[in-house]
C-alpha cells in the first residue's frame, strides 16, 4: 500500500487510486468553507468564500466557525464547484494544473481553504482581526493533509500566513524566484518533506505567461525533486 501522504505527487494519486478501489472511505469535517481532498497535495487558500449562495442568510464569519467544510480521499475530491459560476470553476482548475500538470492530480488532490468565513463579494472588506484568527484553523487542515504546496490567492492572506509560521520559527528559507509576485517561503512543517508557501495570482484574473512559466519552473526544480 502506497503512502496517502507521499510527498511524491504521483505516489500519492496511486495510494488514493488504492485506497478507492479497496472500497475504503475516509471523510472529515474542516472549519466552515473548507473543503476538497482530506490528502490534498496542494491547497489554495483565499481570504474567504466569495458572495453569498444565499443572499437573505450570508455566512457572518468571525468567532463561532462552524466545522462543516466537507473533505473526503478519493480521486474525485476536489470539490471545486461553485453554484454561482460555472466559468470560474474552470479557472480555479486551470490554476492548480499549472503546478499538478495533469487534471486527474487536480480532480483528486487539491483543497481550498479560507482564513475566513464570512460570505462577502468583496473580500478587502472582511476584517484582518478575523483573517489573523482563521490562521491557526487553516494550520490544522495543512497539519492533516501534508501538501506540498500552500498557494495564498491575495496579498493579505499571504501576509497573515508567512507572519504566522515566522511567528512559529517554522520558515526555513525565502526562495529568491524571478516572475512571481512574492518570494516563495520554504515552511518546515513535517520531518520528511518541506512545503511551499506561494503567493499565486487570483483565479479570477488572467495569469500572464511569465507568472505561469515561474509557478511550473519552480515545481520543477524545488517540489518535484523529493529531498
């Protein structure tokens, strides 16, 4: 039995085929709008969920998070679907190719977290009090899922992360990588493999060339090759 967790992208995509085909099942509750892979090898995590599905009942955010963000190990995990736009799917999917560079990777090892919870349309608007205190929420989904990539969708969110892990002496280098909009940190989380904290451009603009080169040359070189 492959490792769920092998920092090997493709040794992990076997182990989750296995684990499906043996008809085993794992499913775990995360903070409120949370969710995807429970073994995710990337995750993208956003300042919080966008407009309300319900605009009568928008989620308030803040103290008292629910743990209801669904996340399940299966090759169909990544649950990125959102009611209120179909052509933004794609794009989020599009994105996580860039670093998997195979769509069945993305469809079952990818998740997408945020500091937040408050439904918001504009997120320059959820306050940085709430950001800061879903850090340590998103910090317990990374712990369990052991990615080797953590992607920050906006400059706030990268900033409340990179001050958080600095705060836990847990940065272990600042990589110096030509074409993206922040240094990427390399964070030492777990004993047998680093993580990668980058900042990525959000989804819902178009990535230029340049920055698309940097994110697949710097897979190629850091993540990929296994220390």
């Amino acid at each position: 039995m492959h490792n769920l967790y092998d920092p090997d992208l493709a040794a992990r995509f076997v182990a989750t085929e296995e684990f499906q085909n043996d008809g085993k099942r794992r499913d775990e509750q995360w903070p409120r709008a949370c969710r995807g892979a429970a073994n995710a090898w990337i995750i993208l995590v956003g300042p919080s969920p966008g407009a309300p599905v319900d605009a009568e009942h928008p989620w308030p955010g803040g103290p008292n998070r629910l743990r209801d963000g669904q996340a399940t190990i299966s090759l169909h995990a990544t649950a990125i679907d959102f009611a209120n736009g179909k052509n933004r799917n794609q794009r989020w999917m599009t994105l996580i190719d860039q670093f998997t560079r195979d769509r069945k990777f993305t469809v079952a090892l990818a998740a997408i977290c945020n500091l937040d919870w408050q439904e918001q349309a504009n997120a320059a608007l959820v306050p940085e009090e709430y950001l800061r205190a879903g850090c340590g929420g998103v910090d317990q989904v990374i712990k369990t899922t052991k990615p080797r990539i953590v992607a920050a969708l906006t400059v706030r969110v990268w900033d409340h992360l990179a001050a958080f892990y600095r705060n836990l002496n847990k940065i272990a280098e600042e990589i110096p990588c030509a074409g993206m909009r922040r240094n990427p940190l390399r964070l030492r989380l777990f004993e047998a493999f680093d993580t990668f904290l980058i900042k990525v451009r959000h989804p819902s603009w178009p990535v230029p060339l340049t920055e698309r080169q940097a994110y697949n040359q710097f897979v190629k070189d850091r993540v990929f090759p296994v220390a």
